[in-house]
C-alpha cells in the first residue's frame, strides 16, 4: 500500500500538479479536491500583466514623462549653479569726478533644501543663527516663515555684513548645514545729500520688484529711484554662473565649471557736482537768513543743448541711509520732517509761477498780434473791468513790453491777457496754447522718474475739477502766472532756455553719455529739441531785451555788477490764500552768447527780489569765476 505512492524520481524530471493526487484514495477519509481549470488560470495570468503593466507605466513615467525633473533634482543632490554677481555701473559728473563707490559687503543667506534636509537639528539650527544674527530665535523663526522648504535659491538673512564681521561668521557658520555668506556691494554716494535727488538710491529688491524684474533674485539691489532708478537696465550688467559640486550636507567640494559676470555700464553725467554743492550751501545760507522752515530748489541748464548742470533741492537727505537699509527711527524722523526733504521739489513742486510767466504771455500777445513791442500802456497801478478791480504792485506810468518785463508791471499783462479798452486781449484759449507750446501743463521728458505736469487750467478743467464756470478774473490771473497756474521749477527754467537760444524747446538731459567698464561709449545721448520756431526770432529779440533790461533797471540790477551780461527777471507768487509769498528768480547769461539758465525758487521767501536774486548773483559769480579757472588750465 505504502509503495503506490513512491514515485521514482530517477524517471520523472517534473511533477505536475495533477500527478500529486492521482492516486488518492477516494475512500479515505481525508478527501482534498482542488481544480485548476482554465478559467482560474486565465485570472492568474490576467492579475500578473496587470500588475507587470503597472510597472512598466510607473517606470516610463519615472524613466521619460518625469524623467528630467527628477535627472534635475538628482543633479541638485550634487550639483549646484550659482549666480555671480555683476558690478553695478557707477557714476562720473561732467568733469569726471567719480561720485558712486561700490563697496564690497557680505549677506549671510540659507539655501533652504539644505537647510531643512535634517530636520532633527532644525531648533538647533535655528538657536546658532540667533547668536549670530544677535536676533531672537523668534526672529529667526519669523524670518524663516517666508522661506520655501523645497528652493536651492539663497535667502537672505541678514545683509550688508562688513568684512571684519563677516571673517567671525564665516568660523561660526561652518558646522551649519545650508547657511553661507554671499558677496555683494552697497553704494557709497560721495557728497549724498547733494545729489540724492538726482542719482537717488539702490536697494534690496522687493517682493513686488521681483514681478517687475522677473530674472532678479532676493539677495539682489535694484534702483529705488532716481537715476539708480531710470536706467537700471543699463546699470545692472549682465551675471555670470558658476557650477558648483556639493556634498549630501549642500557643502562645496569643487567648482566644475565657471562665466565671468559682466560689469554693468556706467553713467557721465551733464551735472557738474561743485556748482550743485556751490547752488546747495546759498540755498541753505539764504533760507537761514530768512527762517523760513520751508523748502528751495535751483535748475540750471546750458541753453544751447538742453544739458542739465545741476537740479538742486533743498533740504535734501543722505542717500547713503537708504544704500545702507535705514532703521525705522531714520526713515520716521525723514518722513516726519516739515521741511519734507524726501520731496523732489526741482521736478515734481509744483507752483504759481507769479511774474516770471509773464513773457509766456507776452510772446503769446506778439504773435497773435494783440500789440506791438513798442505799444506804450498806461500802468496807473489798477483797471477796473466792470465790478472787478484788478492791482498792480505800484503805479509805474508808461510801459511798453520791454519796460512791462523789466518793471513787472501787472497792469501791462492783465491788458494783453485779459483785454482792456481797445486791446482785445489774449483770453483763456491762446494763454493755454502758448503756454503748452513753451512746455507748461507737460511733462518735458527728463531722465528722471517722478516729474510732474503742473497745470495750465481752462474752462473745461475748472467746470470738471472745480464744478465752477470760468469768470473773467480767472482769464487775468492767469496772466500774470497766478490763479490756478502751477508749474514745476524745471518748466520754468526750460521755458527761459526758449527765451536765452532764439527758439528751441529741448528735452532736459541729466546723462550725458553711457560707457562701459572700460571707457568705451556704449551710447552717446544728442541733445534732443522737442519744438522750435514757435515764436518769431524778432518777438524772441523783445523778450530777451525785457529781461536784460530788468538787470540793468529793474529788480534784478544787483547783477549788474557781475563781470558778465546778465538777463533776468523776478517773480513773487502769491499761493493757497497764504500771507506769504514764493520767491521766483529766473537769469542766463552771458545776453550775447547764453551758456547758463536758472531757476529759482524758495517757497515763502517773500519777494523775488529779495531773496532770489541774491541766490542768482553768487551763483552766477561763482559760475564764471571757475570757467575762466578751466579755460586757463587749459
């Protein structure tokens, strides 16, 4: 019985399934029935290339749909690119005087996959960083909220580390998985608040930048404002990248592989920064005398080409705070001043012009033909148009334009402007024309950001702004540059440019030339005329000789004594119902061969003659003494 059931392996190589029970006994007791037909088999098959299918798709979807995401994560476990950084271009003035430095400093940042990628040790990361950083560990903490845990990008921690400082961190850093310094540059603005209105600041970028300029990272600087602002592009340069091999800890072994950066470009400036800083301390001389807690600005521009040579703003503030990262504390104590020197008033002040528009209206009166330059009127200090009474400063008799323009006689322009007996009179329309023409109510396309329109109002303006309708006293306000008039100081001196060459309306130029790091120009910027020959070459005659006249007989006859011809004109501008009034100067000279145009304004300083006019004379003086100093040197 027992040998039925011994099966001779030296005959039977395999042994199926079904040989293992052929011969059990149906009688026994114990009766085990299994079958395999052909449909369980089936499902058995089915079940294996449906799992083997799973395999396969999961593997092309590693191996060829995901495969470079996951090839470029690999590559991060040991491999890294880094940006390096380009130099920012810096600045020169019209005589080359350097006035940026970049100045090497060191940001202590995270890459925070490293940083993360052992998170046991994470509160003791975080309590090494406090020490430090000698912040809180909940500083720490809050900074670190903003990070992304998965990013091989720096994050800045802490910036503008000095050298002295970052040699101590770099030794404290070193057993720190993800934490490194970065080198980096902060500007150093020689003579800041001389200039910080026109070159402005960098910084660190934004999170709001960063939309702005995409390509940028957050350790990155990024103009603020200002020239810094207005030609980044050109400023930034271009970086380089270096290819890096890392440890599992994210520490550097090697470098695979290295681009040079490229500097950015440089900016030559029409400015000339000793004639900026000279304009700056009269202003600040000027408004000490008068303790006026209020502000000044001067424009000067060369007239044959529209190149600014200085745009002075007073008070101003030290750029080199905001380079830095100002505290809170500085910034309030800025933002909080009543002097409110953040405020580019050179550019964006905007203010009734008083009598220093009153050639605006007297070319506007000569080419419509409402009078003639040698038209005498009688100044008898007032008119009366029906109920209104429209004064004068004082009686001043017979006037033509030239006399009207060297006197300030408001009694002239309310005549031309407004009309008066038989003189027709210019009315709203052709006073705003004009004015436009001469670049008033416009921007005029300087390279700075911030400029603003002014207004020249009309009928419409008023019935939209004001919900008003036009009155007649609004049509003879304006014509002597008060009402609703406003313009800004760099209008005003780019209208005189007009008066001082003939004709020209130029675009005010700050940059003269972009070079690159090696002195080649890169571009040459030409002076640009936005109009010309909108006022006859004979009227333009009559202007200059009202303006000439005012030194050598008019209120500006304090400039006589300068060793150089000087036309010129005052204005006191009443505004907002206040007591006091804005002191206007504008001036160029030489009359004959015009090389310098002012503009000058302090706010409160009550008659131009007063206190603008001694602005202009030193400044003038100085001017001319130190061109012969340059012409002789040469």
């Amino acid at each position: 019985m027992k040998n039925r059931y011994i099966i001779n392996r030296k005959k039977v190589e395999s042994l199926d399934v079904e040989e293992l029970f052929l011969d059990f006994n149906a009688e026994d007791d114990q009766k085990m029935e299994i079958s395999f037909d052909d449909k369980n088999i089936k499902i058995i098959k089915k079940l294996f290339f449906f799992i083997l299918l799973i395999f396969i798709l999961q593997a092309f979807n590693l191996q060829v749909l995901k495969g470079k995401e996951y090839s470029k994560i690999s590559e991060n476990n040991y491999k890294r690119v880094i940006a390096i950084k380009s130099s920012r271009g810096i600045f020169y003035d019209r005589n080359q005087t350097q006035i940026i430095f970049n100045i090497p400093i060191f940001d202590l940042v995270i890459i925070p996959n490293d940083f993360y990628k052992n998170r046991n040790n994470l509160n003791g990361k975080i309590s090494e960083l406090s020490i430090i950083t000698e912040k809180s560990e909940s500083e720490i903490r809050e900074i670190l909220k903003k990070v992304n845990r998965d990013s091989y990008q720096p994050f800045l921690i802490i910036e503008n580390i000095e050298k002295d400082r970052a040699l101590i961190i770099e030794e404290q850093i070193k057993k720190i998985d993800g934490v490194s310094l970065k080198k980096n540059s902060i500007r150093n603005y020689v003579n800041g608040k001389y200039i910080s209105n026109i070159v402005g600041y960098s910084g660190r970028i934004n999170e709001n930048e960063l939309e702005k300029y995409p390509d940028y990272y957050l350790t990155d600087t990024v103009g603020k404002n200002g020239l810094e602002l207005f030609y980044e592009p050109w400023l930034r340069g271009e970086y380089g990248r270096e290819e890096i091999e890392v440890n599992s800890f994210g520490r550097e072994i090697k470098t695979i592989r290295k681009e040079s950066s490229k500097s950015g470009n440089n900016l030559v400036l029409n400015i000339d920064i000793e004639l900026q800083k000279k304009i700056y301390d009269e202003l600040l001389a000027m408004t000490e005398k008068l303790k006026t807690e209020a502000g000044a600005s001067v424009v000067a521009i060369n007239p044959q080409n529209g190149e600014v040579l200085a745009l002075v703003n007073y008070p101003s503030y030290d750029n080199n705070l905001f380079a830095k990262g100002i505290s809170s504390s500085e910034y309030n104590q800025l933002i909080n001043d009543k002097k409110n020197p953040l405020f580019d008033r050179s550019i964006a002040g905007e203010y009734p012009p008083g009598s220093t528009f009153k050639m605006a209206v007297g070319a506007a009166a000569l080419q419509e033909n409402i009078i003639s330059p040698t038209r005498v009127i009688i100044d008898r200090g007032a008119i009366y148009v029906g109920s209104y009474s429209f004064l004068g400063w004082k009686p001043l008799g017979r006037v033509d334009l030239v006399g009207a323009i060297a006197q300030s006689s408001n009694i002239y322009f309310y005549t031309v402007g407004g009309g008066y007996e038989d003189i027709k009179g210019l009315g709203v329309e052709k006073i705003k024309d004009y004015s436009n023409l001469f670049g008033f109510g416009n921007v005029s396309g300087i390279d700075l950001p911030g400029e603003k329109n002014g207004l020249i109002p009309d009928e419409q303006w008023k019935r939209d702004v004001k919900d008003e309708m036009w009155y007649i006293g609004d049509t003879y306000h304006m014509s002597i540059g008060q009402g609703d008039v406003l313009v800004t100081p760099l209008q005003i001196a780019n209208y005189v440019v007009a008066i001082a060459n003939g004709g020209k309306l130029f675009q005010p130029q700050i940059v003269d030339k972009i070079i690159d790091s090696e002195g080649n120009i890169i571009e040459d910027i030409q002076p640009k005329i936005i109009r010309e020959n909108f006022i006859d070459e004979e009227n333009i005659k009559w202007l200059q000789k009202g303006m000439r006249e005012n030194v050598i007989s008019g209120s500006g006859v304090s400039l006589e004594s300068l060793p150089v011809e000087v036309a010129g004109k005052t204005g006191t501008a009443q505004y907002f119902g206040n007591q006091k009034t804005h002191a206007w100067y504008v001036a160029y000279a030489s009359y004959d061969n015009p090389e310098i145009v002012l503009a000058i304004i302090i706010e409160g300083g009550g008659e131009g003659h007063v206190a603008a006019v001694p602005v202009a004379k030193e400044v003038m003086k100085w001017y001319f003494e130190n061109k012969e100093k340059m012409d002789l040197s040469l």
